[in-house]
C-alpha cells in the first residue's frame, strides 16, 4: 500500500480489508452458523493470503462494500454443500456479488495459492516438508448430468459408466496436487502423460509416482524419457 487509509468504520466487526478500510460496516454481520464457516484460527491463516484491492493501493475503483470473510464463507459453503450458485442463502451477500469475487480471485491464482500454502501447512504438522517428493495416481469415472455436453462425456467401456474421468494425482498423505477432467472414453495413459508433465513442472521436487496396472505399457517408457 502505498500510504495509511483512514478507515470508514470506528470500530470494524471484522479485520478484513473491506472492512478495515472499505464500506463493509455499511452492510449487517452475519451469525456464524454452519459447519462450513471459517474459525476465527483458520481465518488468521487465510486472511494474509488474500490480495490488497486496486482501490486501496491507489489504482482506481470504488472501496469494497462486502465482507471478505463472508465471500469466502460463501463460497465454502456452496462448495461444502455441492449447491448451485443461485441456491446461496440469504444471510450471505448476493450471490453474484460472491461469483463475481471468486471468479476475480480464481483468474488471479488466489484459490490455487491458498490451497498449496494450507497443504504445506499440513504436510508440516504431519511432520513432513512443505513439497512432496512422491505423489499416487489414479482415476475415477463418474455419470454426467443431463447438463454436460455431449462434446465433453464420453463412455468409459471398461467401468460402464458414461461420462466423465478425474485424473488425479495426490501425495501420500491424500492431499491434492494436480487434476484434470476429461471425458470417460479417454484412456487413463493417454491423460497421465499431460498430467505427469504438470505434476513436474508444478512440484520439481518429486521424484517417484505410485501408480496400479492401469497405467502399465507405453507410459512407462515414456516416464523414463522424460524423467529429466
């Protein structure tokens, strides 16, 4: 930031920048009250994560008039919840102001970067490094709604199920570390190379990948090439 900002409220309700600095205090706290909401601990770890507005640091823009904590309250909720967007309760902020906040947040890595410093933060409590160096592959196929294109779903012939595949790749302690959806008639080799070749790019330090007898063949020689 580029200078101190007076703040908008004497006494702000919560210590986010919205509210700090903005017109959040123009808008009614909420009551914490599902499984979902955020600690006041895990909002310590989350809260330093988040960017400084444009308006706060002198580039334009009107001061945020919601809650930061509430957005992401929101969002976890609805993630939580597997509802749709329009579906959010009326205690949070409308949800397209919450989508719109998730989407700005999302196109600038916000979600990627919270999520790989919180899997640090476990890996450390575990006793572990920050970085993994082995990771286990695997794939599941899953139906798709009647709402997934057809150009997207295909048939995985071997499970039976007409849909789609997530490819994924964990670390030992089951902690996410890359993903990739394509349809089900996608080959499981076919995929891991893409996903391998992130997987490298993401986490250099790994050097070894469990895998079952799904993922035997070509794709064995093909890691043996591209291993350096």
């Amino acid at each position: 930031m580029s200078g101190p900002v007076q703040s908008n409220s004497a006494a702000p309700s919560c210590d986010c920048l919205a509210h700090v600095y903005g017109n959040a205090a123009d808008h009614p706290d909420r009551e914490r009250r599902y499984p979902s909401d955020m600690s006041d601990a895990e909002w310590a770890v989350v809260r330093p994560l988040l960017p400084v507005p444009a308006w706060l640091q002198g580039r334009g823009g009107q001061p945020e008039g919601y809650c930061h904590r509430q957005l992401l309250d929101a969002i976890r909720y609805l993630v939580a919840g597997g509802i749709s967007w329009r579906a959010m309760p009326a205690d949070f902020p409308g949800w397209g102001r919450v989508y719109a906040f998730f989407r700005r947040w999302r196109e600038h890595g916000l979600m990627t970067e919270c999520h790989d410093r919180l899997r640090g933060r476990v890996r450390e409590r575990e006793g572990r490094e920050p970085e993994p160096t082995a990771g286990i592959i695997d794939v599941q196929s899953v139906k798709a709604a009647a709402s997934v294109s057809a150009a997207s779903r295909g048939y995985d012939g071997g499970k039976k199920v007409g849909g789609r595949k997530r490819h994924i790749v964990t670390d030992c302690l089951g902690l996410l570390l890359v993903v990739a959806v394509t349809a089900a008639n996608i080959g499981d080799r076919d995929a891991a190379a893409s996903l391998l070749m992130r997987l490298r790019r993401l986490h250099r330090d790994i050097t070894f990948v469990w895998a079952d007898g799904g993922y035997t063949g070509s794709l064995v020689d093909w890691c043996r090439q591209n291993s350096h």
